[in-house]
C-alpha cells in the first residue's frame, strides 16, 4: 500500500451558523465602485490639504494685485499639480482593481453577520471570517453599509442584498451595539 505524501486531506474548519444570524444575497463588488469608494475616502482623509493650493493663489493674487510680483505660471503650475496627485491616486486604485492579488475583492460573496462576526462565503464550505474588532468605523448611507477596515479597506454591503427591512434593522442594532453607528 502506497502512501500519499503529496495529497494530504485537509479538513476544512467551519464555525457552525447562527440560524438568527442575517443571511445575504450573493454580492461581488463592482470595480468602478471600488475606485469610486476609494477616491471618496481620499478626499474625506486629506481634505485639508486643499488649503495649500489655495492659499499660494491666494498669495499670487495679493503680490499680482499689489504690483509687487506679477506672474501667470504659479495657476498653471498649480492646476498641473493638483490634477497629477488626483491622476496618480486614480490610477493607482485603477491598477488594484487588475491585480490578481486582489481578484479576492471583486468576488461574490454570501455574508452571514451576527453580532460576533461577519461570515464571507463563496460557497457553503469556502469563506473567511471578520471579527467585529477589526471595523475601525462604519456609516450608512441611503444605498449601503460601509465597515471601514483600514485605509482604503472596506466592506460594502448594498441594502439590496439584504432580504427583508428586518435583515436591515438587526444590521442597524448590530451597528449601534457595536458603537458604529448612532
């Protein structure tokens, strides 16, 4: 009798379901979705940074005004520069979404969320698991639940997948237990 070192069996581990625990529709995030949450996200996190631009045009109009520095290149320099730091984060959430690293994003999933943790599942066996403590932040909006992992790391959970309006108001007691929410 030959043996199979080469093959060994794994035994898949899965939690047991929650039969009280919101079951989903199947979902895979859209592509163009992503990189319109991820820009979104950008601009809510550096915002502030929009000053400095204004502020040297500010400066460049008061030392145009006054005679003492007249120059048209500073608007010119800093439409350029504006346009390139938003082109390059652009194409930077462009190029994850064809990565085949991160082909896992852009997967249907079946979630299955109770109040400790969110099951992701592809199929009945296959799926990971997300503790509540790894969501920094969360917000709803009139179309989704958004569970903020991290920069640009994120669950988007459209109220469409839910199956009824009481999925969606246990969704919003997990939230406000959780404290992500008000």
């Amino acid at each position: 009798m030959a043996k199979n070192y080469g093959a060994q069996q794994r035994a898949q581990m899965q939690a047991p379901s929650n039969p009280l625990a919101i079951k989903t529709k199947k979902y895979g995030l859209e592509k163009n979705k992503y990189i319109a949450m991820c820009m979104r996200q950008l601009f809510a996190n550096q915002w502030k940074w929009a000053f400095l631009p204004l502020a040297l045009v500010g400066l460049n109009v008061f030392l145009n005004l006054s005679g003492t520095y007249k120059n048209y290149w500073i608007y010119i320099f800093l439409a350029i520069g504006v346009l390139g730091y938003v082109l390059f984060w652009l194409i930077q959430f462009t190029g994850i979404t064809q990565l085949a690293q991160y082909k896992q994003l852009f997967d249907k999933y079946r979630y299955e969320i109770d109040s400790r943790q969110i099951f992701m599942k592809i199929s009945d066996k296959e799926g990971g698991m997300i503790k509540w403590d790894m969501i920094l932040s969360a917000y709803k909006d009139k179309e989704a639940y958004v569970l903020e992992m991290g920069k640009y790391q994120f669950i988007y959970l459209p109220l469409a997948i839910f199956n009824n309006d009481n999925d969606r108001k246990l969704m919003d007691k997990i939230m406000r237990d959780k404290g992500l929410i008000n």
